[in-house]
C-alpha cells in the first residue's frame, strides 16, 4: 500500500531522530538532504508551536521599505488614465515637478503600471553599436523643415502642414496649415517664421518639389532656394530615400499625429489652425523633452514663448527682404576660370562646383554678406561670405593662362589609312 509522506511528516521524523535517538544535526542533515541549519530552524520550530510549527509558512516578507505605498500608486494611475501618452519618464518627471517627496523611480512607475495592467510589458530594445545622436551647439544655427499630411476637414478635404524645429533646442519654428503644399504656400509660411524669430544659419529639408529643383529633369533654383539666398541661408538637403537625416522633425510629426489630430475632423482650416498653434505653445514653453533632459524647447532656445507674429504682405514670398546691408557697399562680379580639382578661388574663399565644370568659365557675383557664381546664366552655387576683404580681379592675361591650363583634354583621334 502507498501513502503519501508528507513534508510535514519528514520533517517531524528529521527531528526525531535528532530528540529521540540522539543522532547529530550533521547526521540527520546529510541522511535528509538538506543543509544543517535547515535541522536546527526545524528543531526551534517544533520547541516553539509542535507539530504545527512544522508546517510551510509564507515568504513574504514581513515589510517592504521600498515598495509604492498604495495612495501614491492611485496617484501613479489616475495621471495614467488622464494621459493616456505619458510613459514612465514623464509620470516621473510630472510626481516630481509637484514635490511629491520620497520620489518613486521610474522602474517601480513601470512595474505599478504594469500590475494594474495599464501598459503591457514590452521588452526593451537594444541600441545599435553604431547608433550616433548628433545636434547643433547653438539655437538658430539649424532648421528641420518638412511637410506633413494627415489633418482632415469636416468635408473630407485633406490639409497640409509645414513644420520646422530648430535642431538644438527643438523648439517649433512653424507650424502653418495650408490647402495645398504648394511653393507659394509653404514659402509664405517659411518667411513668416523668419520674421517671427530671426534668419537661421542652414535650413534642412528633404527633395520635395517645394524645396529644391536639383532633382528636376531641367535643374533650376525654385522659390524656396531664391529666398535661402537671399537671406543668406545655407539650404541642405538629406540623401534620397534617407528620412532618418530629418530625424528630429519625423519624430515631431510622430507626437503631433498622436496628441492631435489622430481622429480629429475640423470644421475649417481656421479652427484647425487655432487648435495647432494652442498644442503648439504648449510643446514650445510647457512639455518637458526627454532629449533635453526633460527641460521645455523654450529653456534651451532662450525664449520666453512665441512672440506676437509680424504683418506679412501678400507678395512676400515672392520678394523676400534681403538682409540689411551698408549704402555704400555695391555688388562686384569677376570672372573665374573653374580649375582641374573643380573648384575656384573668389573673394579669398574657396569654392567647390564639380568637376563637370572643369576649364568652364564663371561669373562671381560678390556681395556684402553673399557669394553667386553663375554658370551661363545660370545659378550653380550660392554661399554665405566669411570676410569683408577686398575682391581681385584678375587680368585677361592671367585668364587666358588659367583657361589653357585647365582646358579639357581631348580625345585623341584615330587615322584609319
């Protein structure tokens, strides 16, 4: 006949053996299996509570200094539900920002919200060896602009936004809606951000059609360029098919889809404009940015929250002001011939135009704050001048030496007798 032994039951006769027989802890433990201060734990309990003090008993422990108390993980879940986008990091940043004092951490807000299964466990990816986060040093120095669809009309009319970010500080620039993204309309918004908070050094964008003309089947400067040049501003724009460049501005677009206009309809482009610039003020001076160390785009930007816009004329995008400049400084053009290295030399800066250009004769038109060179009439390159110092100009003599030296070499011609 079997029977079941129970573990109550073993360790009785553990014990007995010690008590009864006279065997030694060392003994019985070897012979159980089991470690000698398993036979004396067994032995206090049977002194203290007998037979029943044998039995399992919990492992909890009997406290837990670190655990959330209970009225703080309500808390931790009422913010929760109220803002449905607020992960770990934010709860943490937004308990603290109200003095709650002792401060959980963001892995025990993880854990609470995970228990009361108000996010699923995921599991953390890892970062790739070669991943590399790059920003500018200063505000102003650069700006993402892109376009963004996904904004709809009551009438299932379809709008379009162009955003910019300033690449340091991630404070939002421009955030105009507009029917169609066409150059007009977009350049219109453009400008009007240069005249809210100033003339960046570079912008950044992408190859659409509004932006740059380089792609093109006839290559031409488009609206967007012209305006870039005459401000002074250096256009960049990212390798095709490589979004990943404009990172900072798709990761924008990403927080505007979710926070505002996911299942969203407008009665009008006015409305859907007054709601943009609301959620837009609010990214600007009150959001904390995880990438900035939880500050607000404003902090780092150094400014105090969008200033009043500035009347814009109606042909503005199509006659930009160009910066200010001194009465008596004039435009000068010299000419240059492009060297075998594709590159020339004006106004003490070298300037690189392609090999293609080789032994090609060029315009330079040189001004206060800018440099043209123009390639029969057409613009190659526009850049921003980095001194003040008197432009040469050079002799025939010394153009007809420099085009016979860099003259493209012929092919050499074959005589068939």
């Amino acid at each position: 006949m079997l029977w079941e032994y129970r573990v109550v039951e073993q360790r009785y006769d553990a014990v007995m053996e010690v008590v009864r027989d006279g065997r030694t802890v060392t003994e019985v433990a070897e012979r159980w299996g089991v470690s000698r201060q398993s036979v004396y734990a067994w032995l206090d309990r049977y002194a203290a509570g007998g037979l029943e003090g044998l039995a399992d008993r919990s492992h909890r422990p009997r406290s837990c200094p670190h655990q959330i108390p209970a009225a703080v993980e309500v808390r931790i879940c009422e913010l929760r539900r109220r803002h449905p986008d607020w992960g770990p990091r934010r709860l943490h940043h937004e308990l603290g920002r109200d003095g709650l004092r002792p401060l959980p951490s963001r892995s025990a807000i993880y854990r609470a919200l995970v228990r009361q299964r108000l996010i699923e466990p995921v599991a953390r990816r890892r970062r790739k060896a070669d991943y590399r986060r790059w920003e500018r040093d200063r505000p102003m120095e650069l700006w993402q602009l892109d376009v963004m669809g996904g904004v709809w009309l009551a009438d299932g009319r379809e709008l379009k936004i162009l955003t910019g970010i300033d690449d340091h500080s991630r404070f939002c620039v421009a955030a105009g809606l507009v029917e169609r993204a066409n150059a007009r309309s977009v350049c219109q918004v453009f400008v009007a951000a240069l005249e809210r908070y100033g003339i960046p050094d570079e912008v950044l964008t992408d190859n659409g059609k509004v932006f740059t003309g380089r792609l093109g089947p006839h290559p031409a400067e488009v609206l967007f360029d012209r305006i870039c040049r005459q401000h002074g501003i250096t256009h960049r724009c990212t390798g095709v098919r490589s979004p990943t460049t404009t990172g900072k501005i798709e990761r924008f677009h990403k927080t505007l889809r979710v926070e505002l206009f996911t299942g969203q309809r407008f009665a009008s482009l006015a409305e859907a404009q007054q709601v943009l610039d609301h959620w837009v003020e609010s990214y600007n001076t009150t959001r904390p940015h995880q990438a900035l160390g939880m500050a607000s785009p404003a902090e780092r930007f150094g400014a105090s929250g969008p200033r009043p816009p500035a009347p814009m004329a109606p042909s503005l995008a199509a006659q930009p002001p160009t910066r200010p400049r001194p009465a008596s400084a004039r435009p000068t053009e010299v000419t240059r011939i492009v060297g075998s290295n594709g590159c020339i030399r004006v106004a003490y800066q070298r300037l690189s135009l392609g090999r293609h250009l080789t032994g090609e004769t060029v315009v330079a038109r040189v001004e206060p704050t800018l440099l043209q060179i123009f390639h029969r009439g057409q613009l190659v390159r526009a850049v921003a001048r980095d001194n003040a110092l008197e432009v040469r100009h050079l002799r025939a003599k010394e153009v007809n030496q420099q085009r016979r030296r860099h003259r493209p070499r012929s092919a050499p011609t074959t005589h068939v007798s």
